[in-house]
C-alpha cells in the first residue's frame, strides 16, 4: 500500500511560510540527501491549491533548460486538492474537489510508490486531522522567525509518534512522525 507523505520545512517557532527567506543558510548536502530521497520515494505529487499556483507559476517555465528538477517536477503525476480551482492548467495535473479522503484513499491502494506532499501547510493539516497522512516529515531548521504561518494552529490534538529522527551538522533535525494509532 502507498504512503502520503508530506515533508515541509520548518522553523523552531513552527513557521513553515516564505521558507526562501531563512531555510537557505541551513542548506546542507546532508538536508540535500534527505529531499532527494523523499522525492526518489515518491511518483506522484499531492498539492494545496497555494502551493499548486506557486509551482505552477514558475517550473514549466524552466522545462527545456537542462534542470533535472524542472524536469522532476513538470514530468511527475500531480493531484491538487482545491475546492475554489476549476481547472489546472500544468501538465500532469489532475484535480481534487470533492471526497478528498475518499479519493485519496483509493490512490493510496493502487500500486505505486509513496504519494509525496510539499509544502501545503493547511492540506497536511486537514489530512493529518482525517488520519490520511502516514508520514509526516519534518526538516526543523534552528532559528525563531517569528511570524508567519505555521504548521500547526489551535484545533484537535492528533497523537504521532516519532519514527526516525537524524541531527544534521548545520543543527537541523530531520525528524518523521507517524500516526500513533496507525
């Protein structure tokens, strides 16, 4: 059975919005090992409808320029869960309106490797709450930014336990939660 997997970047102070403002000097080719993996583990992509029209806006614009990440991204299968999109315009895409769970659900049976998520902060919240998400894998950067979005807001506790946790030499941890009842 696949997994959904979501791996975000994360501040200290939780905030997981604008990481290109401060995840950059915590960049490592240990952190750089860790991503990759995640992306080699997965053949499909699950998206909230922000991130959807960040990536959106920008990688089929690099596809043709020789970067294999262009590439990775333009050519993999993506769903996107949004209630307020009618269409998606970037190739590959197909959309989520309704039954969320449900479909998802059904994805996670059929054969494949893991179904990975980036970013989409409020999506791995409602997945989390709906016991969807199987993995949840967090790079916590050292540094207190002080506002922004976080990942986790005010609502229902949703008890997880640690699966594996790595210290990278830039003070990273990379730690990865699954559900405690699962």
């Amino acid at each position: 059975m696949r997994k959904i997997a979501a791996g975000l970047f994360v501040s200290l102070d939780g905030v997981t919005e604008s990481p290109e403002k401060w995840h950059f000097t915590y960049f490592s080719d240990e952190m750089g090992a860790a991503v990759g993996e995640q992306m080699a583990a997965a053949d499909t992509m699950l998206l909230g409808r922000r991130t959807y029209e960040e990536f959106a806006g920008y990688w089929p614009s690099q596809a043709g320029t020789g970067n294999q990440l262009a590439d990775q991204m333009n050519d993999t299968p993506k769903l996107v869960v949004s209630t307020t999109l009618d269409t998606v315009e970037w190739q590959n895409s197909t959309l989520i309106k309704d039954n969320v769970v449900e479909e998802l659900t059904k994805l996670k049976e059929q054969p494949g490797k893991d179904i990975s998520i980036t970013g989409s902060a409020t999506l791995v919240r409602s997945l989390l709450r709906a016991g969807v998400l199987d993995e949840l894998r967090l790079l916590v950067h050292p540094i207190v930014v002080g506002s922004g979005k976080r990942l986790f807001e005010d609502g229902d506790q949703v008890p997880l336990k640690l699966i594996d946790s790595q210290t990278f030499s830039t003070g990273v941890l990379y730690l990865t939660y699954g559900l405690a009842d699962k």
